[in-house]
C-alpha cells in the first residue's frame, strides 16, 4: 500500500464519511436481510441454499448499490471542493497530489459504502448453510435475525462510543430496528 493511501485512511475526513456510509448502508444490508429471511420463512421456503441464494442478489443490488451511488456522489462533492481550492488559489489543480487525493478518498469512501450492506447481508445468511445438517429452518431463520440483530447492536455501539454516548444504549437503539422489522413481517406477513 502507497504512503499516500495509508496517508488517506488515517485521515480523520476520509475516515468519518467512510464510517457513516459503512453504517448507514450496513444498517440498510442488516434490516434488509431480516425481513428477507422472515419473508422466506413465511412464505414456506424449505431449502436454506435458497434462502442464500436470494440474500446474495440483495447483497449485490445493495452492494453495487452503496459503491456507485457514492462514487457519484463523492465524484461531485470532490470535484466541488477541488474547484473551491483552485478558485481561492488562483491554479488548476488537475494532476496534482491534491486531486488525486480527491480521488483516491472518494475510492476509500465508495469501497467502505459497499462493504457494509455486504457484511449485513452475508453474515446474517450464513446460518441457512446448515440447514438440513444442523439448523432446521425455523432455527436457521432465529439464527439470522439474531445475527442481523447482533449486527445493528454492534454497529450501533460503534457509533455511540465514538461519540460520547453510552454505547450499550446506542446499540440498543438500533438493535431495536432489527426487532421492528422482524415484528412487523411476522404481523403483517
């Protein structure tokens, strides 16, 4: 790795917008997940491959989802903070160290928007692989929201001890998404 990336991932802007993107969209790939594997269970699927199979299309629309639509986005704020640079410095800052820091952090921002709904997707789904050998589905699907669940905590107490907070209650919060979703499926579903 360059000193100029490792540079960029200690920089605490590059890293604060990279954390909310991996959260928010983390967050997005968790409740997804549940609702997706009470939807499953509901609706009568049998076989956790297929449950898989559906929660990995999901993990690609959102994955892709979180990278491009924040390459874009961060290609149009940096190139908005580029032109405010240059107008104060009276010079054209293409090809220079300033712009393709621009576009290295707007990488490092677009992979971690990416990574998150990934991770709340996957890991969540992971207990439907042992369906049939040791989970049955019911298990599996408890299994999963707990995971997605346990997920929303973690991200939520990350959040909460960055900022002061009293992480437990930060990660109950958002834990208590997962709860929601999964309550409102089963009523409704």
């Amino acid at each position: 790795m360059s000193a100029r990336l490792a540079s960029l991932l200690r920089d605490d802007r590059v890293r604060a917008i990279s954390r909310r993107y991996f959260v928010s969209n983390g967050f997005d790939g968790a409740l997804t997940c549940i609702g997706l594997v009470i939807g499953a269970y509901l609706t009568g699927v049998t076989d956790g491959v297929t449950v898989v199979e559906i929660g990995v299309g999901a993990a690609v629309g959102l994955t892709t989802s979180g990278v491009w639509s924040v390459w874009e986005i961060e290609r149009a704020e940096k190139r908005a903070e580029l032109g405010r640079i240059e107008e104060a410095m009276l010079t054209d800052l293409d090809g220079t160290a300033v712009e393709r820091d621009k576009v290295a952090a707007r990488g490092i921002n677009a992979v971690a928007s990416g990574l998150g709904p990934l991770v709340g997707i996957v890991v969540p789904l992971l207990p439907f692989l042992a369906v049939g050998t040791l989970l049955s589905m019911t298990w599996a699907t408890l299994a999963s929201v707990a995971l997605g669940t346990a997920i929303l905590f973690a991200f939520g107490a990350y959040m909460g001890s960055i900022s002061d907070q009293r992480w437990y209650v930060a990660g109950l919060r958002m834990a208590l998404a997962g709860v929601a979703v999964a309550a409102v499926n089963l009523l409704f579903g």
